[in-house]
C-alpha cells in the first residue's frame, strides 16, 4: 500500500499529453506559449504540443529497436557539472545595482575628447604627474614616455570617448572630469593611465525607462566577465600548474620538424616513445603528450600551434582548467548528483536519439522517379521563369523528397501514437491556453 500511494504521489498532475509511461507538463509547454508573439495561440500551442509528442516517441522508437546515444555519457556528464557551476559561481552573483545603471546613462549624455599617458609602474606614473602639475605639456610627455603604440606618436590622443569605450574604472574617473583637468594614476591590466579630458559635449539620449534594459545587460555581461576570470584565476592557483619547459620545448622543436609534412589541421606524427613525456604537472594529476594527443581526437585545434612553446603552454592551461580542475571542483560541490544535471544529460541523450531515429527514416525516403519529376516540373513551369528542367533538376528532386518526407514522418508518428498509446488532457491545455491569454 505505502509503495502504491509513493508512485502515485510521484506521478504528474499537470500534465498535458501522456505517452507510455512519459509526460508532457505544463512546465514543459509553457516556455513556448509565453515566448509566442503571433496572434494565433491555440494553433501555435497544439502545434509545439505535437513536435514534443513527436519528440518523445521518436526517442521511445529508438529506444525500443535498441538504438544507443553516440557521445560518451561520462563526458556530457561532466560538462553539464561544469555549466552549473558556473551558472552558481558567476551567473548567479550578477547583481547590478541601480546606481550603476543610472551612473552610465548619465554619462550617455556626453562623449569626451580625451588623451592619455600609458606606463608600466606607478613611480614613473607619479613622476609623470608630478610634471604636469608643475606644468609640462602633456602632449610632450605622451611622445615621450607613453607605452601605448597606437596614440603615443600623436601625444595620447583617444578621439573622442562615449559610455562603453573604456575599461570601467578608468572609464568612470574620465567622465568625472571637467575640461583641461587630467586624473592620478589609474591602474588597469595594461598600465597606469593619466588622462587628460580636452572636450565634451552633449548627445542625445533615450529616457531612462526605454535604456534601463539595455544598459542593464551591457553591465550584466561586464561582470560576468569579471567573475568569471576572477574566479578562473582562482581555480588556477588551486591546480598548482608547473610547466616542464624542457619537455615542452622539446615538444615543439620535433613538431616544427614534422611540419612540413603534417596536412592543416592534423596532429604531427610524434614518435610513440613520446607519449609518456610530462608537460605540465598539477594538483589534479600530470599532463603528458599521449594524453593530450588522445584529448585531441586526431585534429589541431584553431590557435594551437605545436612549434609554439608559448601557445602550447596556453593550450595546456586550459585544458588543465576545463578538463580537470573545473570537474573536480564540480564533483567536489556534489554537482554530478545535482537533479537539473542530471535532467541536462538526459535531453541530451533523448536529443541524440531522436536524430539517429530521425536520420533513419530520412535514410529510407527513395529517390523520385524521374517521371515524377517531369510532372512536377511541367505543373511548376511558371515559377522556374522558362529554365530548362536540367538546370532545376535538383530544386525539383528536393522539393519531392521534403514532400514525401513530411509525408512519412506523420505516417510514423501516427503509427506511433497508437503503438505508446498518446494521450493528450484537453482540460488541462485548456487552462494552460486561457492563463496565457
């Protein structure tokens, strides 16, 4: 008795179509309904209600005649750990707040004529506003010290600034400043700034309201960016990551001499008694050739260079970050058990199985005779402008093949149904369209 009242407590109540012993929630249509900006909602919902019908038996077809997800389920595991960790350890502390977003729209009301002074330490930044406090010219000093290539040459001329153009904590010590004054120091990752502002005036600008969203989602988008080096930072101190720089350069020296007989986007053809070097060692195990070769499948990335020592080392980091780190951490906070993980792994396993049964009847839809062809040809003459039937040969054939696709795939579907016994709750879709409505 208490085994029966547990499975019926965990069955569905809110469900709008019943196939076998699966279910489709309100929860499940309601993103789409809701995401729906046409005017037609029954028809669009009965239709999204139909595809994920569709979606379902297909994967309970494939499912039945033993067909299996082709990526490796381990791995689809550890990279939907690795998603939630981030949405927890980033995406979840973005917060802007209000402040933030009026401080920007504010300075959306001016763009700003300004030049600057780029070096490397903060004395000689010092030394270099101590000079312009006495009064040098800042023109001068720019040619002279400054160690940014593009505006150096033309004493620190930036052009003209608006919101957004700089890096956020120069940017706000800029807009703070009134004609001919120049700032202290600022740090940023490439240096200390001094800025002098030359000119400003005034742009037209959107009410608050209407840019509200908008300026919401730039700051949104800059911290996440912040978090997320900050914390990959900290997952990379964790690793302990130590080069063995003599390996890697000999790594390096053996593929530049396979270069010339390694086709684009393959890996060189290292000696297997290579494989068993160590690259990089780290908290979370070593690294050798032979397991980043098997990592790479076969190909070269983009931005990999194999004669590189630098771009090799940076390929190596990320690996160590991504590959190993990042699913431990998510293995240490349990992630792997997490029940929207879990959830992610099976949509995608269900996803994979719908193509390959997909890809099935695809593969058994036949060619067209060609007398069918001609006919369509001869009934659709007008809109191919008087083109003879060989230059349209393969429009016509795939028009008839999408024809008798869409064809088949209702005749399965329908057999489908009646076989997993589709059962759609017309009360509950009901209710769901009028709380839309």
């Amino acid at each position: 008795m208490h085994c029966l009242l547990t499975i019926l407590l965990a069955l569905p109540t809110n469900w709008v179509a019943r196939i076998a012993n699966d279910y489709i929630t309100i929860d499940d249509l309601r993103p789409y309904i809701k995401s729906y900006s046409g005017t037609n909602v029954d028809s669009f919902a009965r239709a999204k209600l139909d595809d994920l019908i569709q979606r379902k038996l297909f994967v309970l077809a494939a499912k039945s005649i033993g067909l299996k997800p082709t990526s490796d389920p381990t791995r689809i595991l550890q990279r939907e750990s690795v998603r939630k960790l981030y949405q927890k350890v980033v995406r979840n502390r973005i917060h802007v707040p209000f402040w933030q977003i009026y401080s920007y729209w504010k300075r959306k009301h001016f763009e700003l004529k300004a030049r600057h002074i780029v070096v490397p330490t903060f004395h000689q930044a010092l030394r270099i506003y101590v000079e312009l406090v006495k009064g040098a010219n800042f023109d001068s000093l720019a040619k002279l010290y400054s160690k940014d290539p593009r505006t150096a040459k033309k004493g620190g001329d930036l052009g003209w600034l608006r919101a957004g153009s700089l890096d956020p904590k120069l940017e706000r010590i800029v807009f703070s400043l009134q004609p001919g004054q120049f700032s202290l120091p600022v740090r940023t990752k490439s240096g200390y700034h001094i800025v002098l502002l030359e000119d400003r005036r005034p742009l037209t600008v959107k009410a608050f309201a209407e840019e509200r969203k908008s300026i919401t989602t730039i700051l949104s988008r800059r911290l996440e960016r912040k978090l997320s080096q900050t914390y990959l930072k900290h997952i990379e101190r964790l690793a302990s990551i130590r080069y063995d720089d003599t390996n890697i350069k000999h790594i390096t020296r053996i593929a530049a001499g396979l270069k010339h007989r390694t086709p684009p986007g393959e890996l060189p053809d290292f000696p297997n008694n290579l494989r068993s070097l160590p690259l990089v060692y780290t908290l979370f195990g070593t690294v050798t050739l032979g397991t980043l070769l098997d990592h790479l499948n076969g190909r070269t990335p983009r931005g990999l260079n194999w004669d590189s020592p630098s771009s090799l080392k940076n390929y190596l980091k990320n690996y160590v970050l991504f590959e190993l780190a990042l699913p431990a951490e998510a293995r240490r906070w349990c992630l792997h058990k997490d029940p929207s993980v879990l959830k992610a792994v099976t949509r995608h396993q269900e996803r994979q199985l719908y193509n390959l049964y997909y890809l099935r009847i695809t593969q058994s839809i036949p060619t067209p005779p060609e007398s069918e062809a001609l006919s369509y040809y001869n009934e659709h003459k007008a809109e191919f402008k008087g083109k003879p039937f060989n230059r349209v040969r393969g429009i016509v054939y795939n028009r008839l093949r999408t024809k008798m696709l869409t064809t088949r795939l209702q005749q399965v579907t329908d057999s489908l149904k009646h076989v997993f016994k589709v059962e759609i709750n017309e009360p509950v879709l009901k209710s769901l369209l009028s709380e839309v409505k």
